[in-house]
C-alpha cells in the first residue's frame, strides 16, 4: 500500500503560534509552518510533494492582509491569494527514490516580499524546512511471469505459442508479449517473454502499487509440438491418361483417403501428350499445419497404353490391311455391276501398293483444309475389255485415322472409306460406257500426294506389275 507522510520539523521546537508582532505593529509569518511535505509510496521508492498553504496562512493572520484603513486590499482577498501563491514558491532538494532516514528539504525561492510588506502590515520569515522520512513500508518483490503461462500447439516447425494469464496477478494493466516470430516454432527454440511497455513505465506502475519489479524478461524453451510425418502424398493422387495419342490427357484425382484436405500440384504438361511423354507433378503449397510433411516433391509419370494414331504403313496389322483390300474389291465390284453397261468389260483388279501421309509436325491446318491423322491409300490397276477393245486404268480407295488400340488391333471407320474419281476426268470403254480413274500412276501420285506434300509426309510403296 502507499504511505503518506506529514513532515516532522527539525531544529528548534515549533512556535506556540505563526504570529510574532514586531514593535511596529507587523505580523510577522514564519512561511515555512505553512508548508506541508506529503512522502508517498514505498521504501527507496518513495516521493516527496511540498505545498505552500496560502488559504490557511490569509485565514489564522487576517489583520496581516488588511489594508491601514482596516479593509481588505483594493485587489480582493481571491486576487491577493493568487498572488500570494505565485510569490512564495520553492523546491524540495530530493523527490524521487527515496527512503526511510533520508532528509528531505523545502528551500525557498529568491523571493522579493518588499512589495506585500509595503502595502501590508506583515513580515515574512522564510526559512528552509527539513523533514525525515520514517515509516515507508517495503515494497514487495514480484515475478509477474510467475503469473503467465505460454502454450505451445501445432507441429514441429510449425508450432504456435499462446500467452494464458492465471489468476491471482496481484497488479492489474501489465501486458506480457512474446519478443520473437511465434508461427514457425520448433521444439528447442528459445522464446522470450518480455512487458509490452516500456520496462521503467511497468516498473512505476508497479511501485505505485507496492510491488517491485524483480525480472523484466523470461526465456523460454519450445516443447511439447508434435513431429510432422513424412508421407508421400504422390502415393494420394491418381494419375490416369486418356484420348488418343498423340492428343492424349491427363487426368488427375486427389483419393478420399488423403492425409490433408487438398494437395496443391502443378503439372508440367496435361494434354497433347503421346506415348512415351512423361509428366510431371510439383508439389507447391504448406502441409505442416495437417503434421505433414512431403518426402518427395515431384513424381514423373510416364504416360503408356493410350491408343495411338498410326504414324507408319508398316504399324497397320496385316489383317486390317486383308479387311480394307476385301472391302475395295466389294465397293469396285458393286460399282462395275452398277453403273458399267457392259460389266463383263471388267476383266481384272490388282493391287500395287500403298501410298501413306500423315501430317508433318507443328503444321497449323485451317477450316478449310483436309486433315487427317492418317491416311492410306490403295493404288490398283484395273484390266479391261469388251468386243470394241481393251485397256487399264487406276483406281484408289483412302482409309483414314486409323488408331492401334491398347490390345493392338486396329480402329478405323470402313464406311467411310474415300474413293477417288477425278473430278470431270473419264475414260470411254465405248459409245455407251466410261470409267472413272486415273491413265498412269505419275497422274495418280501428282494429283494424291503431290498436291499434299507441302503438310504432309508420305510412304510410296506402289509398284507397277
């Protein structure tokens, strides 16, 4: 508790009264019995407060503030305290840290009090006036960290402090912080309590309480967090490839079994991905907060079992190629039958070969443009003759985006087999029949290759028989 302390006058003993009548009639005032000392606080902490009562020293001498004709002065008795105040002023020669049996004195200003004892009937005395301090009681000691608990959450190497304060602090408005970066704390780490203010601000807020401050900071040593686990959570995302290659996607599922609520990825490549490519995954984002930690960051997946387009005439399995030749001879045969006027013109259909294309790489084609993953042609010269003569010409048929399928057969579409009829270019068996096709091979490969080979790359297997 604080402990105020009325001065105790040394020296001679106090006068029986503050009035001593000089012979000519004045009042003289001994000022210094108007000035109380007041000691507050604890011991060696103590301070010291001096007061001038002007109020009292106006009230118990009234006549030494009359004016000769018996008034008060023409400045009114509230003026003349203010005045009064304003000119008997001094200064204790020690205020702060102090103690019991130390001695503290009021000494008086270089004060002119020839002007009040012109206008009035007093004389002042000032005289130091000296006390000694007893009675100031201890101050007691206090470790407010005492009082203060930190807990420590989360993970090693992500752990978090929390500041609890317990009951029974003794002193109240004193804030403890933490003095270090308290989001990425590991087992081991040092921390620091320390006050939020400054150490002398909480340091004479205590004091004023009776406590005295022992220790301005606390180490503490991080415990207790638990250990992240290595998990590889590659072993939680499912890589699937879909599509055909060389078009193929990448699809990529978190399972429901993961240890942590989303894994965060990037991948290298997703789509336009073709057999043999590989992807791969980087893991990105902060998983200690779940106790994780990755063992690996990145996984490459190699991308297998996708269908693929067909890049060489040799990749065509035999049977397709045994299908598609069966599937000319029908369509040829069904034409002859249909549309020749004389069928029995039709004496022979043989094949000479292939020519194949696919698109050369980084070609951009437009709307307009033919474009296919694939093409294979069939190149055959048909034999024909009749009573009015007999002579060959060529035909072709095209399958296109041919697909090798996981288990190794073969994908096309045989209804959409192309023929090629030339465009108005016919050739007359007699004055009532005429066949469409091409004269020679040179006509046949400038009018399906040539016109392509600025896109295209191309296989020549055809051979005249």
């Amino acid at each position: 508790m604080k402990r105020t302390i009325c001065g105790i006058a040394l020296g001679t003993a106090a006068l029986s009264t503050a009035l001593l009548l000089s012979s000519c009639g004045r009042t003289t005032i001994n000022a210094s019995d108007y000035v109380t000392i007041n000691i507050d606080g604890f011991e060696e902490h103590g301070t010291a407060y001096a007061k001038v009562d002007v109020e009292k020293m106006m009230l118990e001498n009234p006549s030494a503030f009359e004016t000769k004709d018996g008034g008060s002065s023409l400045l009114g008795a509230l003026s003349l305290e203010v005045y009064l105040e304003e000119s008997l002023k001094g200064e204790l020669d020690k205020k702060d840290n102090l103690k019991n049996g130390d001695t503290v004195t009021f000494k008086w200003d270089d004060i002119d009090t020839k002007a009040l004892e012109k206008n009035y009937p007093v004389k002042f005395k000032l005289k130091d006036k000296k006390i000694k301090i007893e009675d100031l009681e201890e101050a007691k000691d206090l470790n407010v960290f005492d009082y203060v608990d930190v807990k420590f959450s989360g993970f090693d190497g992500k752990g978090t402090a929390l500041i609890e304060y317990k009951d029974g602090m003794p002193v109240s408005n004193i804030r403890v912080i933490l003095d270090n970066e308290t989001a990425t704390l590991s087992n081991g780490d040092k921390v620091t309590l320390k006050f939020s203010d400054d150490d002398n601000i909480v340091k004479e807020n205590c004091l004023q309480d009776g406590y005295n401050i022992t220790t301005f900071t606390k180490e503490i040593t991080v415990s207790g967090l638990e250990h992240l686990k290595d998990v590889d959570l590659f072993d939680y995302l499912e890589v699937t490839f879909s599509g055909t290659s060389p078009n193929g996607t990448a699809t990529i599922k978190q399972k429901d079994n993961s240890p942590v609520q989303y894994i965060e990825y990037t991948a290298s490549k997703t789509d336009g991905l073709s057999n043999g490519d590989t992807v791969k995954l980087t893991l990105s984002g902060n998983y200690e907060e779940s106790g994780v930690k990755p063992a690996v960051t990145e996984k490459e997946y190699t991308v297998e079992k996708l269908p693929y387009y067909i890049k060489e005439l040799s990749q065509i399995p035999e049977d397709t190629m045994e299908k598609m030749k069966a599937n000319d001879k029908d369509i040829f045969e069904a034409y002859v039958a249909s549309n020749w006027d004389i069928p029995e013109s039709f004496k022979k259909m043989t094949f000479l070969g292939n020519y194949f294309i696919k698109p050369k790489d980084g070609i951009d084609f437009s709307w307009s443009d033919d474009h296919w993953e694939n093409k294979v042609y069939f190149v055959y010269k048909i034999n024909w003759e009749n009573d009015k003569g007999k002579g060959v010409y060529y035909w072709l048929s095209g399958y296109y985006d041919m697909i090798i399928l996981e288990d190794g057969t073969c994908s096309f579409d045989l209804s959409q087999t192309n023929i090629s009829y030339p465009n108005n270019n016919y050739y007359e068996i007699d004055d009532h029949g005429y066949v469409y096709g091409y004269p020679d091979l040179d006509t046949a490969f400038s009018k399906i290759i040539t016109t392509k080979i600025d896109k295209y790359t191309y296989e020549n297997t055809v051979k005249e028989d």
